[in-house]
C-alpha cells in the first residue's frame, strides 16, 4: 500500500500505524480505510473556480437580511473564505462578518 499525501497540509511525510495515518508534519491523523475527501469546487457567477484567500467583486447590489442596509454591487471583498452550507463564502466587509453566495460574485 502506498502512503497517501495528507489531506490537511498535503505533504506526504505521513507514518503509518495500524489502522490510521499520521502527518508527520501537522500532526493530522485520519483512519486507513477513510475515503479521500473530495474537493469540493465553489464557482462564482461566470464559472471561475474560487479558492481561500481569493478576492472577489459583489456582482449585483444585495440587500442585508435583518435590516435596511445594502451592499453595493461593485464591492470588493478580499481575504474570502470558502465553507460547507448554502452560504459558501465567509468573509468580512467594512469589519462586519458577512456570509455570501458564489452566485452573487465575480473572480477579482
């Protein structure tokens, strides 16, 4: 059996031990018959895989659930964070936590 990469840091320094593997790196241990996660590809509006850390543009203006405020279309939003659920991006702007759809924004 080949030893897998590890699915935290992606390094491939790993040990195995009888019923699971170990980053040697990170620390990271998953189990031996664990299926490897899949990655799970996040687009915006034009089809451009997103990534961590990416910097993307508000595509349309978006009303704020829980008040009157709107976000611009045209807002630049760096730093992004991709997450599991039906918001796929965690993000901050003006200082304020906001989570927003990969379908309201463009690659910027």
């Amino acid at each position: 059996m080949t030893k897998p990469a590890c699915p935290a840091c992606t390094l491939e320094d790993v040990l195995s031990h009888a019923d699971r593997w170990e980053c040697a790196t990170c620390g990271h241990e998953w189990a031996k018959d664990a299926a490897p996660e899949a990655a799970r590809a996040v687009k915006d509006a034009h089809g451009n895989p997103l990534a961590d850390g990416d910097t993307v543009v508000l595509i349309q203006d978006l009303k704020l659930r829980g008040g009157s405020g709107v976000l611009k279309g045209g807002t630049k939003v760096k730093n992004i964070r991709l997450v599991a659920g039906d918001h796929e991006i965690d993000c901050k702007i003006d200082g304020s936590p906001m989570a927003l759809k990969a379908c309201f924004v463009k690659k910027g």
